[in-house]
C-alpha cells in the first residue's frame, strides 16, 4: 500500500476497495466496527466519510437512539431526595 509523508507521520493511503466498502457499509454500520474492519483509526474512517459527504441512515440513528433510551430506562436515578 503507498504511503506518503504528512508532517513526519507516514499516512496510510485509501484504496479503491476500501473507499467502496467505506461508501457501502458506513451509513449503516457502526464506525468503530467498521474502522476495525477497514485497519483505520476512529478518526481517519470519520474524516474520509465526512470528505465524501457520507451521513448515517435515518433508520440506523434511530436504533441507536432507541438502545440509548433502553440503556437509561434500566439504570436506576441516582437523585438525592430533598430535604425540608
């Protein structure tokens, strides 16, 4: 895989195949997983997606708002009741 050179730190250049993979699967799949998958980082895979104009689908933000809700719904309040 080529290489060059940005302010001392070897950059890893993208494919045409991960680029198409990226295209496919970041809309709906989770970008840590999807990073993992790729051999990039986190910030890498975010930075391409956003050079490409890449979103998350509609459906795939709403799953993950509605396991956040479940996750709060499960975990107990830890409110202190007021005193007088």
């Amino acid at each position: 895989m080529a290489a060059k050179k940005a302010k001392g730190k070897a950059v890893k250049l993208w494919t045409k195949g991960e680029l198409s993979k990226l295209k496919k699967e970041y809309p709906k799949t989770d970008t840590k997983a999807l990073a993992k998958k790729l051999g990039r980082t986190l910030e890498a895979v975010r930075f391409q997606a956003k050079k490409l104009r890449l979103k998350k689908t509609k459906s795939y933000m709403q799953s993950l708002y509605k396991a956040a809700r479940k996750t709060a719904a499960r975990k107990p309040s830890k409110k202190k009741a007021r005193k007088g």
